[in-house]
C-alpha cells in the first residue's frame, strides 16, 4: 500500500491531474484519465497499464474499493492517497468515489484493424460531443464490430467524458485515430465496401445489402459526411424519418444502421 | 410588448420559476418550464398556449427573440422582462439564451390514443433518466409511432430535462401516462400486441412479426420489465449482444427495436 499521502492543493500532481482534462497536456504527457471504480476495474480487466492511481477513502461509496487498489498496485500502478479535498479538486465527474487513474495513451494504425474474411468496421467522421463518441463506441461494441476508426477528430477519444460515456468499452473495442483519405484508400485497398449514411441519399439503408466486408460511415453532428466521403463511398443510405428533422441524431443513425448490419450479417 | 421589468431575486415569479424545476411544485401548479429560443419556438408551433414567458435581452444570442416573443403575446402569452441576474437564476440550462416560459401541463388518457387500423405504440416503464426519456420521445417520432405511453413514471415527462432532451418532440408525438394494468388491459381489448424487449428472452426481435397493431413494450435502466409485462406481454424478445452485457441502454435498446418494427412495417 502506498505511503505518500497528498493534502496540498498546490502538489505538482495534483496540478498535473487536472490539466490532463485538456487535450494538449493530454497528449503532450501521452496519458488519459480514468476516473470511477467501474471503469477503472474495466481497465484492469482489459490489461491497461495504468501507471498511477489516487485514491481518497472519504469519498469511497463501496467496499470493494482497497481490493481494487491492491489489484492496480499488483499490474505496476505507482498509487497514491488524497485528501478529501485535493481529490475533489482533481476529480472530474459530478459525483466523485474517490478513485482515479492515469493509464497511457495508445496509438494504434491501421495495420491494427483485426483481419478476417469479412471485415464489419465503422468509421466515424469528426464527431463533436464526447457523450456521442462514447455511445457510439458502445453501439459499435454492441454490434460486434472488428473496430471504429475515428476520422480527423474533433473530440479526441481520450477525452474524460468520451472515457466515461464508453462506459470501458473504450478499453476492448480497437479503436483507430487516421486521416479520411488514408482509411479510404486502405478500405479500398482490401475491398472493404465503404457504405455512408447521409440524408439525402435516395435508397434505404435496409433496402442495401450490408454483408460482407463492410465499413458503415458517419458524418458529424452539425456538417453531416464530408464532401470527400460523400463523393468517394461506395454506397450511400439514408434512414426514413417521420417526424421533425432532427428527432436521429448521428449516435441514434449509427446504432439503427450497425443493428441493420448485424441483422442481414446473421443471414435471416 | 410588456411594461414590468424585474430585477428582484427575491420577487415572487423569480422564486415560483425555481420552485417549477421540481416536481410537486409543478404538479401543484398543472404547469412546466420550457427554456429556449428552439424549444419555445417548436411549442409556439404546435399551438402549445404558452401562459408567460420571461425574457433578458442580455443573455439574446441571436436577432429573432423579439419577433418570438411577439408571436408568443400574440397567442396570449404574458410577457416579463428579467433583469441579467434575476435570469441567471431562473435558467436552468447550462447556457441560458435569455428566454423561458411556463407552459399548461396536459394530461391525455387512453382515450387520446389516434385510432387506427395497426397502431403502432411504444410503451416505457419507469424510465428513470430525464435523457433517457427525451431521446425515446425523440426514437418514437422519428420512427412514426402513433403515441407514446409512460407507465408508472419514476421521471415525469415534464421535467426540464426531458422537455429539453426531447428537443420539442413532446410538444407533438401524443404522449400518454398511465398505469400498467389498465394500459395492459386497454392493449388486449384492442387486439393490439404487446411485444416485451428483455434480455431473457429467447426470439429475436428481428424474427418475430412487428407488423399489425404493435405496443413494443421497454423497462427501467436499472430493473428492466416488471414481472406484471414480463407476463402479459404476448411475446418477449432480445436484442443480439455482441460485447459487454451494458453496452446498450434502453434508449438504444428502443431506437434498435422500433426501427426493426419500421423495415417490416414498410412492407419490404
């Protein structure tokens, strides 16, 4: 168990916590936060090297808690034990239980995207909010896909609430950060049949065949699909809508169509 | 255009719109808070009779309040004027664009129900997130279904929250709040179907009929389907889960199993 305990809201670390919820001390450090029992015990399970772990046992809500610790301290987590109010001012979510973790960044390439004869892919084009990447991710794992790859990325996926939104699933499904005309031009390097979502198009996205090597491809919340993969997928679906315009937005579309996919994929 | 200003924190519409956030004061009142120019601007359009309507011009983010608010005295809305501060306080949204009004409260029965030769209706038990609700009430409009019904409601449909999560669908798609039983009842002596979405069940929902008259029945996030629906409904059926067992929530377990029930509806 760790020795050093922090009271100090001026301790380096402490500073240092609470820069990481910005993206350039994120990257510039290499690391992400994983704040929350739930998640970080997800990230233990998954084999993420989490290299520090602060804990303040006044705002633990369980019991389960010293356990978990022990596990991070066992995989080579430096841990260390904050007081009440440091950790307050390190924690990020609205209702803090006294657990949180730095775990480093990866950076996976598309030569990581797991092969098969029929790949089942999303790919995803700079999504703005962090609550949408995080479900989307969850609805890609929902769905079985192989692995998401975010495009030009507006909200990096190691963003704290992208973290909490994915619920862990950040931690299991691979996920690959590349450029748009880098993924199209390996998509279609391996026949991967890339199938934009958008609403303007004319054919149902239920009416196209959404079986074998596939990647489904969504646009951002304000711009919709770029020109560029408007112009360049090889098919494009829209969903019918009955009311208002803006009832789907782009997390509800991905799931309706991932879902659709893993219907026709399971050959009924 | 109005002649009061109010600059008081403590005057008495200031304190009654904060006492509106919640529940009981809003029951006791028969009434419910919409904050927005977009939000205001759909209920104006679907002839919601907005009673008051406060506004600060120093929070205005755009150039058409005026005219809003003109259309909203026009359809018998009182109109306040409220002072920078005295707004802050009423608003309740993270980023207050100076308008909020007070709208009557409704309260449809069964009865309301559009009549028709296939219903088409999503019934949600206990729903207990107000973004929950809001993104179902957006699911079922954008699916076209004929009503909403709100069983045993943990979140009331008008709190803040849900109005604003359901981005003004709940001003337009019926919605209907009832118990259980009587629902169940009203469902049999129609020939409508309930068809139950729960993990447990062996069908899959995409191979089960959707078609006819349909009553896709949905749990709470955290207890799923009371034994009551998980009994009467006369079929159950699960989603196909390829990850971690809470990748999905109930909100995307419904946007999935209403659009399924769209594809077969459509005849295709």
């Amino acid at each position: 168990m760790p020795v050093e305990k922090i009271t100090s809201l001026q301790n380096p670390r402490v500073k240092q916590l609470v820069k990481l919820r910005d993206r350039r001390p994120r990257d510039e450090a290499g690391v992400f936060l994983v704040e929350g029992y739930r998640q970080i015990r997800r990230a233990l399970e998954k084999n993420i090297a989490l290299t520090e772990l602060y804990f303040s046992p006044d705002w633990f809500l369980g019991e389960n808690e010293l356990a978990l610790i022990a596990q991070a301290e066992a995989a080579g987590a430096q841990t260390f034990e904050l007081a009440k109010d440091a950790f307050a001012k390190v924690a990020y979510r609205e209702r803090p239980d006294g657990l949180l973790a730095v775990a480093p960044q990866w950076r996976r390439t598309l030569n990581d995207v797991p092969s098969g004869p029929a790949p089942f892919l999303l790919v995803v084009e700079a999504i703005e909010k962090p609550g949408n990447l995080g479900t989307i991710l969850r609805s890609a794992d929902a769905a079985g896909c192989d692995a998401v790859i975010v495009c030009d990325p507006v909200t990096d996926v190691f963003n704290p609430n992208v973290v909490r939104a994915s619920t862990g699933v950040l931690f299991s499904v691979p996920v690959i950060i590349a450029d748009s005309e880098a993924v199209h031009a390996w998509l279609r390097a391996r026949g991967i049949r890339a199938v934009a979502t958008t609403p303007a198009a004319t054919a149902l996205y239920s009416d196209t065949d959404l079986r074998g090597p596939l990647a489904i491809v969504m646009g951002s919340e304000q711009y919709g699909l770029s020109e560029f993969w408007l112009q360049q997928a090889d098919a494009t679906v829209r969903i019918p809508m009955a009311g208002q315009a803006d009832s789907l937005n782009v997390a509800m579309a991905t799931i309706i169509t991932l879902f659709e996919a893993v219907r026709q994929r399971a050959g009924r």
